[in-house]
C-alpha cells in the first residue's frame, strides 16, 4: 500500500468515506485484476499532489462484497470520488492521468 492511502472495509466504509471531513477518492480493486494493478501507481502519484486536499483509500471488492454491491460495481478498477458523503464522479477501467486530475481538481 502506498503512502497516504488507506485500506477501508465494509465496516469502516462510513466512518473513513461518507463522514470524512475531505473529499474522498476509493479505488474499488482485486489483486488479481491487472488494470487494477496498472492504475495504482497512477494513483500513488496523485497522493502526492491532492493528498493534502483528498483522502486516498483502496476497497479490496473480494473482501468487502457490501459496499461495492450499494454503489452497483460490476467491473473494477472503478473509482468513486465522494464529496460530503455523496457520490461526486466515478471512472471505470484503466484511465489517464489527466482525466483522474481533472476529476480531483472538480473536488477541491
């Protein structure tokens, strides 16, 4: 796990996603996905540009069924950007830099 991002489940989803005092990037991924894989580098980096103004966190979806399941996740990686405890953007697949930049900066 990269630096600044945390590991969330289905029991700390609220507490660390919907109640956090910042927006909120979750990057819904498996271990086994390759694009999964592939975009989080990508991410890592972005930590450090917006991790002062975003809270970074990864929900492993073979683990946490729940929360995937509430937001209708069928592919992955998908990304969900949360803003006040609600859903603000989601990108789905292998995406560039650019456009998860453009995302981020329309959160803060």
């Amino acid at each position: 796990m990269g630096d600044g991002i945390i590991e969330i489940n289905d029991s700390s989803f609220d507490s660390d996603v919907l109640k956090a005092d910042m927006p909120v990037l979750v990057d819904f991924w498996a271990p086994w996905c390759g694009p999964c894989r592939a975009i989080a580098p990508i991410i890592e980096e972005l930590v450090g540009t917006f991790g002062d103004k975003v809270k970074f966190a990864k929900c492993n979806v073979d683990d946490n069924p729940v929360t995937p399941g509430k937001y209708g996740i069928k592919a992955i990686p998908t990304l969900i950007f949360f803003k006040d405890g609600e859903v603000a953007d989601q990108i789905t697949g292998m995406v560039a830099k650019s456009k998860l930049e453009d995302a981020l900066k329309k959160l803060v």
